[in-house]
C-alpha cells in the first residue's frame, strides 16, 4: 500500500477517503523535522502552507506526488520537482466562483465605503442623516480593468459586465475569447488599462515577472480616482509603495485580501487607513469551498499514485518521462 504524509489539518471524511487507500501519517509542521522524517519513505504527500523544495525533499526519494490543497503553487519550487520527476497537483476549478466573490466584494466594499460605514454605525456614531464626507462612488457602468483573465478573473469579468455592466479591460499573456465574446471585455497594455480603470484587479499567479508588478510608477499612472483591488498574492503589490500612494492621494483606496508577510501585522500602517479595506486571505474561505477543496486535493493524490489522474497538474510533463 502507498505511504502518504498529510501536513494540513483535513476533515476527518477527507482522512478516512485517504485511508481507504494509502497509509496515512499526518504531522504537524510546525514541529522541527518532523515533516521531512515523515517524508522519508512517503510516495504522496498533501497539504499546503510549507516551503516544497530541496531542503525538505532531498531526504524523501520515493516521493512520486505532491497535491496541493490550494490553486497557488508558490510555495512549490517546480523546478527541482521536474528535475526530481515529481508530480504537483492542485485545486483550480473549485474555488474559483467563491474566490471571484470575495474578489468583487473588494470593489463594492471600497467604492461604497462599506466596511467603514458599517464601524460607524456600530461605533455609534449615526446620529443624524450622513453627509457628503461619507459618501462613496458608484460601481456600475464604470471601467474594470483586470490583470490576469484566468478562471477567477473571468468570473469576476462576468460578475462585473453582466451584473454591474461595466466596462471591462484586462491584461493576460493570451487571448480570453470567451470573455470578450460574452462579457465584452478587451484587451489592452498595462499602460492603458492602469491609466483608464476605476478599478484595477489583480488576478495573476506570483512569478518573478509579477513580484513587485504594482509599484510607484504603476500606482502613479492609475486615476487618482481609482482603487487597488488585490485578490490574489501580496507580493505582487510593493506594499511600501502602495501606503505611500494611499497617504498621498495617488489613487483613491485600496481593497485587501492578501499580503506580503501574513497574517499582517498589527503595526501596518495599512490597518490605521480609512481609504482601505483589509480581508484575512479569504478569497476562498466558504464551508463548502474548503471542503470540496480538501476532497479535491485527496483524489488529485490518490489519483496521481494510481496513475488515473487527468487534470489538475501543475506539472504534467513529468509523466512523460
């Protein structure tokens, strides 16, 4: 039977579908070591939140398949897995929609001052009809521009074309002809869409051509009117560039929900700004996205050792070998 190390927390259903077919070793990874021992004789391994790389794989020669409970494979070194021969396996369709709601959420909760609005009210603080200094700006009918049109960007371009009919610009390496077929959205450069969007939403996976994407000269070119929306890795946002922007009135406010050091710390100055809403990464953080996500990266894992997997694989052309 096929050896698997479980290094996430799962549902007790989720365990018993993995011991229904590999034996099962689940370690906690905060502990030293422990994690790499586990790995030493495991064919499989599922979890997320950990560096993959040669520091904590070398020790671990039978090691055929890596699943991911996750879409983000960053924390991955893909490289050293091809060179090793083995699989990554993640969880892209699942959380997509859930994902795009929390992504268009950031949009309305910063155009419409909601998160602020709704302390205000809780702080006791609506005594009287609210004035013009705490009003927000409209969504509807305004320019969305999104950089990365994969699955989740796509959906939260039908969210906004459909729903809200806005007019909807993106920046990816290809072509999404589904998307401008049915949701009217275009195509530009980054200069264009940076300079003509009332909201910039970032959707593109962490490489090194997208760290630090969004820096001072980037923010500088957007509308001072404009807000940052960010749904997908912090670190494709120069997060010191981007409080120096919101301090000066670059653009207008920002929307949150990852970070570059997570969870954020209590001392950013990110958290002392009204003009910005800050979420605690939970782009797919619903009861039924978690699970379905969790079940998801088990058969991915059990699938993968078996040799019947078909889809979900970050890097497929080790199978080839």
């Amino acid at each position: 039977m096929k050896k698997v190390v479980v290094y996430k927390p799962l549902p007790e259903e989720t365990i018993e579908y993995l011991r229904s077919h590999a034996e099962v070793t689940i370690v906690d990874p905060k502990q030293p070591g422990v994690l790499i021992e586990a790995l030493k004789d495991a064919d499989g391994a599922i979890g997320t939140g950990v560096k993959m790389n040669a520091e904590t794989l070398d020790g671990a020669p039978r090691l055929k398949v890596l699943s991911t409970v996750s879409v983000g494979f960053d924390a991955f070194d893909v490289n050293y897995l091809n060179g090793r021969g083995i699989l990554l396996t993640h969880t892209p369709d699942v959380l997509t929609e859930s994902t795009a709601d929390t992504a268009f959420s950031l949009v309305l909760l910063t155009a419409r001052r909601l998160a602020e609005l709704a302390a205000y009210v809780k702080a006791g603080k609506w005594t009287k009809k609210i004035g013009e200094d705490l009003f927000g700006v409209d969504v509807h009918h305004k320019t969305l521009g999104i950089v990365g049109l994969g699955r989740i960007g796509t959906s939260v371009a039908r969210r906004a074309s459909l729903g809200f009919q806005m007019n909807v610009l993106y920046v990816d390496q290809g072509v999404n002809e589904r998307a401008e077929r049915e949701y009217g959205a275009k195509k530009v450069g980054v200069d264009e869409l940076l300079e003509s969007s009332d909201f910039v939403l970032l959707q593109a996976p962490l490489t090194k051509e997208t760290r630090n994407l969004i820096s001072t000269p980037q923010l500088k070119a957007m509308k001072r009117s404009a807000f940052l929306i960010n749904a997908s890795r912090g670190p494709i946002v120069d997060e010191p560039a981007l409080v120096e922007a919101l301090k000066d009135g670059t653009i207008a406010g920002a929307g949150l929900d990852v970070y570059v050091d997570e969870p954020l710390s209590v001392d950013s100055p990110l958290l002392k700004m009204d003009n910005v809403v800050t979420l605690p990464h939970i782009g797919s953080a619903t009861h039924e996205t978690r699970h379905a996500m969790n079940r998801n990266a088990a058969e991915n894992l059990i699938g993968a050792l078996n040799g019947t997997l078909k889809a979900n694989m970050v890097n497929p052309e080790v199978l080839k070998r």
